[in-house]
C-alpha cells in the first residue's frame, strides 16, 4: 500500500457531548479506538518507510555488467551449439539423397557403357523418359547372342530383379538411400525416417526438459548433445531401414535441446539492451552460417558415413559444458539454491571488473525467495486450465493450429527444395541464406506493426509465393518464389512462439508454450509426406504449402493484438485479454488508451523494464521448449508496470492504492 497524507485543516469544535461521551460515543472506548489507530498508523508509516524494494534478476544485470566480457565469451559459446543443431537438423537430408536419374541394374550387360545398357534394357515410360522401375523381361545374353542390340517395345517388362543404378552427376556420392535402394516401391522410406526423427524430437523434448527440471539446464544440454553425438555415430554402421531409423530416431532427442537450452542460458544472463542483438544474431549469423556451409560439407566429403561422421563428432565437444557455462541462475532460484546464484553472478562482477552494492545483492535476493513462492503457487496449475473458459480455450486452439501450420510450412520448404528444378547445393544454400535477412526485418519491425498483422502477412505471403511457384514456368523462376515462400515462413516462425509466450497467462504459460511446440514437432511428422507428394505431381507439395500458409496467416486475425498489452498474469485476464480490441485495429495507426493516462509508465509486451533511464527495444525471441525465459521477462513487464503505477496523488487527500 502506499499513503498520502493531506496537508493539515483548521477545524472548529464539536459541540459538547454528555460527560463521558465524545462525539456521541463513550469517550473509553473512542480513546480505545483512536489509541488503536494511532499505533496502526505508526506500524503502517514504519512498514512503509522500513520495507526495502527488491530487484528482479533484469534490474541486476546492469549492475554486473549487461554485455561485459563473461556475455561476450558466452555469445560466441553459442558458435558450436548453433552448428549443432543446424548439423541434427538437416544432415539428414543429406545421407538419405536419391538421384533423380536411377534405373533397373542389368548384369548380364555391365560390359556395356551406361548409355548402351540404359537404351537395350530399360522401356520408355508415359513421359518420354527412361523408366526408374521397370526393365524388359527378356534374356538378355540370349538376345545378344542372336545379333540383337536393339530393345522391341513389345517385350514384356518388369520390375527391377537385381537392385538399381544411379547417375552421380547431380548428387556426386552415394547415400544410406542409393546403397539400401530406396526407390520405387521403397522410395517412402526416407520420408518415413524423417519423420520417425521427429517422433523422436518430441520423447527428446519431453525426458530432457524433465532432466533440465530436476537436475540443471547445464546437465541436460550437455546430455542430449552427447546422445546425438553417439546416435550420429551409430547411423554409419546402419544396414537396413529399421537401423537406420532407430538411430535416426536417438538423434531426434537431440534436436532443438542441443542448441535452445544453451540459447536460453545465454540470454539469461545478457542485459536487456543486448538482448535484442544477441537473441536475433545467434540465429541470423551463426545458425545460417550452419545452414549455408552444411550441403558444402557433404558436397566435397562425397561419402554419406563420413559426413555423418564429421556432422555428430563435434557435438562432443559438449561433454566440455559444465566447466564453461554457468548453470542457469533462475534455475537455481527456483530450487532454493539462491547462494549458488549468488556466486556465479559474482563471478560475472569479476570477469566483467565490475563493483556491485552489498545491498543491491540483498535486495535481489529478497525479490528471489518472493518469484520462488510465486512459481511455488503457479504448481497448481495445469495445462488443462487453458481449455475451461471460451475464449482462453479459443485463443490456445488458435495457437496451436497456427503454429502447425507455420512448423509444417517452414520444414516442407526446408525438404522440398531437391524439387525445385536447380541445383539442390545452391538452391539449399541460398534458402538457408534468407534466415539473415529475415531475422534482420523481424528486429526492425515486430515491436512496431505488432505481432498478429505480420503473423498474418507473412504467412499469407509464404502461401501466395508458394502458390505462384506452380504456375510460372520451372527452373529459376518457380525456385526463386519457392525461397520467397520460406523467406517468409522464417519470419512467421520467429513470430510464432513469442506470441503464445505473450497471449498465455503466466501461471500456466511455460507449460502451454511448451505443449505448442511439442504440437510443431506434430506437424513435421507430417511434413516429409508433403514433401513426398512431388512424386505424384512436381508441384503438389507447393499447392499444400501454400494453402495451409493462407489458412494459417488469415487464422493469426483471429488472435488478438500483445504490443503494448498489458500481460495476462492469472485465467481470468487471460480469458479476457483482447476483449476489447476490433478486429482491424493496427498498431502502427492506433494509439493505446493507456497513453495520455500512464505515459511513464506504459510497456512494451516484448520489453524488459531495467533501471531508471534506460530505454530498450523488446527482443524478439524464440521461445524454448520449456517456455521459462520468455514467460519470466514477460512476467516481470507486468509487476514492472504495477510498481510504476501504484502510488497516484489526488490533491490533498488521503487515498490508500492497492498494488
């Protein structure tokens, strides 16, 4: 509570009452009652006066040092864990490549040249082109011997007996894919095994994220990185599909963990005004980096085991964690370890030759003992609460589906880019490329038109590019608005998590952000099927593509608007969170009703509020999988913001204003 008192007024007099009575009542019991307010008031003044102001972990930070040296090793720490998760992510692609040019293996003709064989023994298919399935059922040797060189479009035909072979031209090595034959009845296999690597991203998420939980985030970065590493390994010795999947599946554990857990860490511990930079440059330079020199690698290894080798060895390297990262201080304050906090964030004061108050560390340790209460009464939330009320319930579904759609059209872009009519190396490399960019526009742009406009017009825009790709002519044209479509799609998917982060109600947000993003690893499974559909037409994965981007950016209308929106902290603000908002209401031309009213006080969702005098753009950051950083600076907005507003004066009265 806050008191003010009003300036003293001259009063007359009461009239005289009977002895015994003042103001009508038995003058013991009023000196009782004014005796008793008196000493209320002295307590209240002494509460008010003695009560120290406690500080948040982001209002500690530039006491330490925001991004002092300790930040910037840590930044660049984030290298090896960005080309991790790039190397889990997309190698295997890479290993599972089939060459579009393959045909039935003939042995009794291997002393022929390839040309020789592919035209005596190989039938003509509906398209002109030699068929990949079918050979012609004849003797061959026979045929030879009887002075035939020549094929009769009238032999029966059927399908391959002794494996196939394969034009190296465009994929210069052979692949798990091109040594198991998986190809025409087969050729669903390596679909099949991307998306059991997905299944097993989910079963990864979930027993890492409890491992993170009960142990430390340290422990559980450093072990799922370990199980990629030796289920990377393992792939190489694979002879068979099931092999091959089941290791492929080990190494889903590892994806996402192996770079987010350490995202997180870092952005911990980086001040507010960095943040922005570090949470969009990590991904911008060194994911792309990843991204860009992955094909490369595979490209001039030229042999599948040895890329797989090279790709899983580094995260090893991981192993090294625990005596380079510090354990994440918001961890150990929610399991009581506060003096733990304590010393590493005294180590950051000395690496960074910083002088931090005695009292500033007091104060902050009070402000952790009251955030462990507040996550201790938060336990007794569930998932479940999301569902109960009609518009919570609408907005959570809404979330969902969105975040399907953008998973799945971000990872059928990522897959369908060995069919746009190029080369797959460099089609694959300047589609990873427009990460940079696209994270650089997002920077410039989400804490100005708002999340749910540009949710919608990136999305609509990767479906409309995806679409157009279908009708213009193939080759540079099609492929050039292909890579337009997952231009946008990146945006949309760095918008995505960060919304829900921001529309769900603290006491239940870690776990509704994580339960979204489990239903994106749901939607991947399904992706490498939509990607398969090119076998049926070129350009079917693209129409899907882009009819579900459309379906998935007109559904972000829906969503309500969190720039400048005070944050939902209990059920009921989130159930009616944007009650009030119109449908076409744009950030950019609308002005808060807050405005006139708490100008000084007034937030940014995406902002973190730091010391007097300081001014920082909100981050655009990509939620993890357990959702705790976003929902804690989040979370800290809205007691930034009541702190701001609890203490109003109304002239010279006296007013008590409930925090």
């Amino acid at each position: 509570m806050a008191v003010t008192s009003s300036p003293q007024n001259t009063t007359t007099s009461p009239p005289a009452s009977p002895e015994g009575y003042t103001n009508n009542a038995y003058e013991k019991d009023a000196a009782a009652t004014l005796d008793i307010n008196d000493k209320n008031a002295k307590q209240l003044e002494v509460t008010t006066t003695t009560t120290e102001p406690t500080l948040d972990f982001d209002d500690l930070l530039p006491h330490i040092g925001e991004f002092g040296r300790y930040q910037k090793i840590l930044f660049l720490c984030m290298i090896p864990f960005a080309f991790f998760v790039a190397f889990v992510y997309f190698s295997q692609i890479f290993i599972t490549l089939v060459p579009e040019e393959h045909w039935c293996n003939v042995p009794e003709l291997a002393d022929l040249s390839l040309e020789d064989r592919v035209k005596f023994a190989i039938p003509i298919d509906a398209d002109g082109k030699y068929h990949k399935c079918m050979m012609y059922n004849v003797n061959f040797t026979e045929m030879r011997l009887k002075g035939i060189d020549k094929p009769d479009q009238k032999w029966p035909m059927t399908s391959c007996r002794n494996g196939w072979e394969y034009n190296f031209t465009d994929i210069p090595y052979a692949t798990v894919a091109t040594e198991l034959d998986w190809v025409c009845g087969d050729s669903y296999l390596p679909t099949l095994s991307q998306s059991v690597f997905f299944v097993g991203a989910i079963c990864g998420g979930l027993l890492f994220g409890w491992i993170a939980d009960r142990f430390g985030r340290v422990p559980s970065l450093a072990l799922c990185n370990l199980v990629g590493f030796v289920a990377g390994v393992a792939t190489t010795f694979s002879t068979s599909f099931w092999m091959f999947a089941f290791c492929r599946f080990l190494v889903g554990f590892a994806f996402d963990n192996c770079f987010t857990m350490m995202y997180i860490l870092v952005l911990e511990y980086v001040g507010p005004r960095w943040r922005t930079f570090v949470a969009n440059m990590s991904i911008a330079i060194f994911f792309t980096m990843a991204s860009c020199a992955l094909p490369w690698i595979a490209y001039y290894l030229a042999d599948w085991r040895t890329f797989t080798i090279v790709t899983s060895v580094p995260l090893a390297l991981a192993i090294l964690t625990p005596w380079v990262v510090p354990e994440s201080a918001r961890w150990l304050v929610s399991q009581g370890k506060t003096d733990k906090a304590m010393k590493i964030l005294k180590k950051f004061e000395k690496v960074n030759k910083t002088t931090v108050d005695p009292v500033i560390y007091k104060q902050f340790q009070a402000s952790c003992e009251a955030i462990q209460k507040e996550e201790e009464n938060n336990a007794n939330y569930s998932i479940l609460d999301l569902f109960k009320t009609p518009r919570l319930r609408n907005n959570t579904i809404l979330l969902i589906i969105i975040w399907m759609a953008i998973s799945l059209v971000f990872d059928g872009h990522v897959r369908n880019v060995g069919q746009l009519g190029l080369d797959l190396f460099v089609t694959f490399t300047v589609a990873c490329a427009t990460e940079l960019p696209a994270d650089t526009f997002l920077t410039l742009t989400l804490d100005r038109w708002g999340r749910r406009w540009l949710a919608f017009g990136t999305m609509a825009a990767s479906g409309m590019f995806s679409l157009f790709a279908t009708v213009v002519p193939g080759g540079i044209f099609s492929a050039t608005l292909a890579i337009l479509g997952r231009f946008s799609v990146n945006i949309s998917y760095n918008i995505g998590l960060q919304y829900a982060a921001e529309l769900l109600p603290t006491v239940v947000r870690a776990q509704g952000v994580a339960f979204i993003h489990i239903m994106g690893y749901v939607a991947q499974i399904i992706a490498p099927f939509v990607v398969y559909l090119g076998n049926i037409a070129p350009t079917l994965p693209l129409i899907v593509l882009g009819i579900i981007g459309i379906i998935g950016g007109f559904l972000s209308l829906f969503l309500p608007e969190t720039l400048g929106q005070e944050l939902p902290q209990s059920l009921a603000d989130g159930e009616e969170f944007g009650a009030n908002q119109k449908m076409w209401s744009f950030p950019c031309i609308s002005k808060n009703v807050d405005d006139d009213e708490e100008k000084e006080c007034s937030f940014n969702r995406a902002s973190t509020a730091t010391s007097p005098g300081s001014h920082i753009h909100g981050a655009s950051l990509r939620a993890s999988t357990r959702g705790e950083l976003s929902s804690y600076m989040l979370r800290r907005s809205v007691r930034s913001r009541a702190s701001c507003t609890s203490l109003k004066s109304n002239g010279g009265g006296v007013y008590i204003t409930r925090l």
